[in-house]
C-alpha cells in the first residue's frame, strides 16, 4: 500500500518546533507533500533536509520556495527519488512557490499551495489563472497515459457541507461562486475529490481560523485541503483520510492510500 499525506504547515520551521518530525517518523509515510513552508532549504536545519523516516532511513527533500522571504512555498519528502521534479513552469506561480511535480512513475505527484483569493477577490483573477494552469498540466499528463495525484491546500470550499457556516461565508475567500465553479469544472475534467467520493458525510474539516476562540474545539471548520486523483486511479485509492487530531497548523494532515 502506498500512503501519500500533505499538509498545511503554515511554517515548517514553526511546525518543525511543534513536533512535525517526530509526527513524520511515527507516521512513515511514502510521501508528505507540504504547504506554506514560507522557507528557504538554506534557512533550514539539517534535519528539514534529511528527515528519519522512522524506519532506519530518511527521506529525499525537495523544496520549491517563493521569491519573497517567509511566503507561501511548497515541499515534498519521500522515501524514493523521483524520476523527476520541478515546479509548474509558469513564472507568476513559481516565483510564489506555489508548485512541486514529482514523476514517480506509477503515478504524478503534485504538491500545491493555491492561492488565497482575498478580501473582496482581490486575488481572484490569479487564483483562478494558478487553477487552470494545475487543470492544463494535469490534462497533459493524463492525455500522455498517466496518472496524478494532486495533493495540496487547494483554499475552496466546494460544497456548503464542506464548512460550518456556509450561509455566513457567502462571499468570503474560498467560498466565492467563481471558485466554487472552477472546482466544478476540475470534477468535469475527470478528476475526483477523494475523500469526498469516500465519505459523503458532513462535518469534516482541515482548517480552522485562529481568529475565532475555540474553533476547533467546537469544530467551526472549512475543508480545504484535497487528494484528487484522475478518475482512471480511483479505483486504486483504498483510503482517504483526515487528521483533525494532529496539531501544529491552522490545517490538519490528510492521507490518501493507494493500492498500486
């Protein structure tokens, strides 16, 4: 079984002191793709570039970081090298780190950090051209024969039962109907939302605001980070997980298992 998680760091050194690597050697996925590391691989300790794999081993990292200082940024660790890695290669996204594209042979990995839309949309339009642009790269692995995994803080809630408060949150980022409508379109495309073809069930979240007290306490939550797969793998996918249990984010790990 292949066991692929990602999470929302919200700042690997911050979560590094939070137990994010004892959390990685006790788990001992074959992947963990991150996000909003807001690092530099030379700012980090030796041990964000080799971490114990909880196994005798450590793992291959790879970061992907923005221009700008502590901002955005993306990772993926894994216990085997790929035949390849890179980001998008589209400049505007890259220089904000948003992307890492790992060919693992069975399978595309994509770690992807998208884009907050902002108060008001502020952002929209970058948003959405940064989602079409994960569409289009998708659609030429998949039309090459492959498949994906794109694993990442996607920042849209599609569904009103992916939130607490969907009424209140009406026009608020990552509830907005033009993002709402692109993840509309990626279904379309032929790509799944694992976890919520698994479990149609309300209630499941992976952030939580820090601005309201007690919000993941009493579950006020939004789902934001997402497995999608291509519908040709769904078939493979045994599992798909949330973690609301694991501190040290805003967000919480999800898991996705693949039976390959």
């Amino acid at each position: 079984m292949t066991r692929i998680l990602s999470w929302n760091v919200n700042g690997i050194r911050a979560c590094g002191g939070k137990g994010l690597f004892e959390w990685l050697a006790s788990e001992s996925p074959d992947f963990l793709c991150l996000q909003e590391t807001k690092a530099h691989p030379e700012q980090l300790p030796k041990e964000f570039l080799a971490p114990a794999d909880g196994r005798g081993g450590n793992y291959h990292a790879y970061y992907a970081s923005a221009r700008r200082r502590g901002y955005s940024g993306v990772a993926i660790l894994s216990k085997k090298e790929p035949r390849s890695i890179g980001p998008l290669g589209v400049e505007e996204f890259d220089d904000e780190g948003r992307t890492l594209v790992a060919d693992y042979g069975d399978f595309v990995l994509l770690s992807c950090y998208f884009p907050n839309s902002q108060d008001a949309g502020a952002r929209l339009d970058y948003k959405l051209r940064y989602c079409d642009a994960v569409l289009a790269a998708c659609d030429r692995f998949v039309a090459a024969g492959r498949h994906v995994v794109v694993a990442g803080d996607y920042n849209i809630a599609h569904e009103p039962l992916d939130l607490a408060n969907p009424k209140a949150n009406e026009g608020n980022p990552g509830y907005l109907p033009e993002e709402r409508s692109w993840f509309g379109k990626w279904l379309g495309a032929g790509y799944v939302d694992s976890f919520r073809r698994l479990c149609p069930e309300p209630g499941k979240y992976t952030w939580w605001t820090y601005r309201v007290p007690s919000a993941r306490e009493h579950n006020i939550g939004w789902r934001l980070d997402y497995h999608s797969v291509d519908e040709g793998l769904m078939p493979a996918v045994k599992a798909a997980t949330i973690h609301p249990e694991v501190r040290g984010s805003d967000h919480c790990p999800v898991g996705l298992e693949l039976d390959l």
